[in-house]
C-alpha cells in the first residue's frame, strides 16, 4: 500500500504544508502521503471485506486517481475534508474492482452481486455516515502523522504532548510525571500543534 511506484513527476515550489507540497508534485512529500494514507485505504478495503491482496491492489489505483486529481482537490467548503474525498475515491475504485472481478468470472454470483453492485453504485459513500468509524480513523491517521515531526522536537517536549493530546491524560498529571510546571505542558503541547497544523494543514480538522 506504501509503494513509491505511483509517484507524480519531480517540481519545484514553495508551498510549505505536505498537502500543498504533493500537490505541486514534490516527490517526498506524495511518499509521505502515501505512507500516511496507505494503511487508512487499506483498513477501508478490509472493513468492506476485500482479501488482503486485493485490498492492496485498491489502494493502487486510489494513489493512482489521487496523483492526478490532487490538484483539484480545494477542501473549501464547510465538510470538504482531504479524508472524505479520499473516502469516495477509495469507495469508487472498490466499486469498480467487484465490477471488474465480477466480469472476469463471467457473471457469477448471479442477480445478488448484480443487485449489491447496483445498490453499491448508487450509494456513494460519505464519510460523515459512520461517527464511530471516523473517531478510530481519525485515531490512527493522528497518531501516524504526529509521528513525521517527532524528532523535530526535545524528548521532554514530546512526551508531554502525546501524554496529553495522544493518551489523553490531564495536563497536572503529565506535569506531575515529568516533573514539571503545568505551564510547560502546556506550552510544549501548544508548539507541537502549531507544527502540526503547519505541515498537515488541509489533512487535520482546523480545530485540532
């Protein structure tokens, strides 16, 4: 699911969050992409039942569609997220796969897989339809993301703000643990998110 292959052309630019630096077609920042949406498309593909490699394959095309719809992706309307786009993407190329594994074994399965492919098509999926799938989603996309900047900062630092913004701990008791000031967990929670809003802006809810 992290294979560099479908990687767009090597550019030039300025933009400074990973988002708009894949846009602009800067080979690291769509391998970080990749790495970081990889296993989300993955679990997707699972959850709807696909085997492991097939689930790979998926995600395959989805990089391939997002590498040239990137640029068209503006997330400028209240509920356009990165993540739901990607969502109807990947739900669109699962969609095709059962189409394409359906036409290969020469319709099998009968008026029940044509009646499923009908309703599937029909559906488009949105994300927002499962709030508990989001919650765990969102879960594990933070706790991949957080993990590019980790060595940007002290150990101290670090550990104050994933004890408090990842396990979910007060700030007095991670203060107590690192025997510190309350105002220095803060603080370190507050620099570590500013680094994080800088360079995952459009992939993170504003209000993280």
């Amino acid at each position: 699911m992290t294979d560099r292959r479908v990687t767009p052309h090597d550019d030039t630019g300025t933009a400074t969050s990973l988002l708009a630096r894949a846009a602009a077609r800067q080979v690291d920042a769509w391998e970080k992409l990749v790495s970081l949406y990889g296993p989300l498309i993955y679990r997707w593909c699972r959850r709807w039942g696909l085997q492991a490699s097939d689930a790979e394959n998926v995600g395959q095309e989805v990089f391939i569609r997002v590498a040239s719809g990137l640029g068209e992706f503006h997330g400028n309307q209240p509920g356009d997220t990165f993540r739901g786009w990607l969502y109807r993407i990947t739900h669109n190329c699962f969609v095709d796969h059962l189409r394409r594994r359906d036409a290969s074994s020469s319709g099998s399965g009968g008026s029940d897989a044509r009646e499923r492919l009908e309703r599937l098509s029909a559906s488009p999926a949105e994300y927002a339809d499962d709030p508990a799938m989001a919650s765990q989603d969102d879960a594990l996309l933070y706790r991949q993301l957080v993990e590019f900047i980790r060595n940007e900062f002290s150990d101290r630092d670090w550990t104050a703000f994933y004890r408090v913004v990842i396990d979910g701990i007060a700030p007095a008791e991670a203060a107590e643990e690192l025997n510190v000031s309350v105002n220095v967990i803060y603080l370190a929670k507050s620099r570590v998110l500013r680094r994080v809003r800088e360079e995952f802006a459009g992939l993170i809810p504003a209000e993280t």
